[in-house]
C-alpha cells in the first residue's frame, strides 16, 4: 500500500477511487429506461395477452418458491385467506386500510394490527402475517412492486414471517419498464418514501451455497390476484 495510503480508513480509499472515477468524461452517462435490443434477447419473453402474461408470472412465482392463487371475487380471495389461517394456525394479522385490505379482513376473526396511524413495533413483531396492496405484478420476473403507499409503510411487508399480497387484473403488468411507468402516471412528482421490489420470499445462501428461506424478513410469499 502507498505511504500515504496507510493511515487511510476503507471508507476514505473507496470514496477517493470513487472521484478519481467520476472524473473521467465516460463516467457520466443517461441511463436508458427501456433496455437496448442487445439486452433483451437476455430477458424472457413475455407474451401478448393477459393469460399468457399470468401464465408465466405463476411459473415464476412458483420458481421462486411462493405461492399464486387466482381468486374470481372479493369472497374467494377471503375464503382462501381463511384456509390459510386454520392451516398455518393464525391468531393475529397485520395490514393497513386499503379497499381490498380491509374489505378481505372483515372476513377473517383474527386480532389485527393496523399500521397507518402509528403502532407498537412488538405488536407487529407477533403477527403471523401480514396483508398488504401493491402497485404491480411484474409478469416477467414474478416480482411484486409495492410502495409506503401501497404496503402501508416499511416495516409491515418484512417484520411478519408470511407475506400476503392482495392484486387486481390489471395491476399485472408485462416487465419492469410498464411497471415504472404506471408508478411515474399514479404519483407524478410526488413519490412515496421507497419503492421496492419483492421476488420470491426472503432468502439468502451465503453459507456453504445452502438456500435458506426467511433469513432477512417473510419466509411464505402468497400472492392472491382477484378478478
């Protein structure tokens, strides 16, 4: 290391590289929003039609190791919520006030944490799961784009161990671009406070390459889309 190195934390090395970097005239460039042809051939191919589109979010969802339940009405979406609950032995659920939300909740005879107007973290902590909206279905990747907005805060789509995700028709988008443009249509130049992107539960294999599930935040993703 150069003399004048050494006494340099790794902070203070990594930003200086960093300048040195952003000094260069090619360091600087637009980011394309639709991705140049060379890259698609890369992507997977998305059909058309919405049943094409829905055929291939469930296979990447079920690749993921989540679950898609295609729901006809408002009532098949709370009688499946109900199974869920008498399965997995639910006693309390957090969610945030949404039509489908709360409409789905009125069905289900569980304690509920409400997360818009404030709430205790521990009474979060100790919900089985959590019922949340979002803003897209990204059919490509079998990602779920939610917002503060959408899945009522941060904290209520990692905190409980199982991740309900409740979606209409045509919140099924084909890819990413479609799914950020329908965000910059809703909120304009008003974002909410993060974006995310949610693909498959939480996962991690950094030790010894072994897939473990619910390592940072929801081990169970369901993803209902009612028609």
């Amino acid at each position: 290391m150069e003399p004048e190195k050494k006494n340099m934390t790794n902070r203070e090395i990594i930003l200086g590289r960093i300048r040195e970097a952003l000094k260069s005239p090619e360091a600087v460039h637009e980011v394309p929003v639709d991705p140049p042809s060379s890259f698609k051939q890369w992507l997977p191919p998305v059909g058309d039609s919405l049943e094409e589109q829905m055929d291939l979010f469930r296979s990447n969802v079920e690749d993921l190791r989540a679950d898609f339940k295609l729901c006809a009405s408002l009532d098949e979406a709370i009688r499946c919520l109900q199974a869920m609950a008498v399965e997995y032995d639910w006693k309390k659920i957090g969610l945030h006030r949404g039509v489908l939300t709360e409409t789905v909740a009125r069905g289900l005879d569980l304690v509920k944490v409400m997360t818009d107007e404030g709430y205790v973290l521990a009474d979060l902590e100790s919900c089985d799961a959590a019922l949340t909206g979002c803003d897209a279905l990204i059919a490509q990747t079998g990602s779920v784009l939610v917002s503060s907005t959408t899945s009522g805060g941060r904290a209520l789509s990692v905190l409980p161990p199982h991740h309900i995700v409740l979606a209409r028709e045509n919140q099924l988008v084909p890819n990413l671009t479609v799914a950020l443009e329908r965000a910059q249509e809703k909120y304009g130049d008003q974002y909410p406070s993060f974006l995310s992107l949610i693909t498959g539960p939480s996962r991690t294999g950094d030790i010894e390459r072994i897939l473990v599930l619910g390592a940072h935040g929801p081990k169970r993703l369901t993803i209902l889309l009612v028609r």
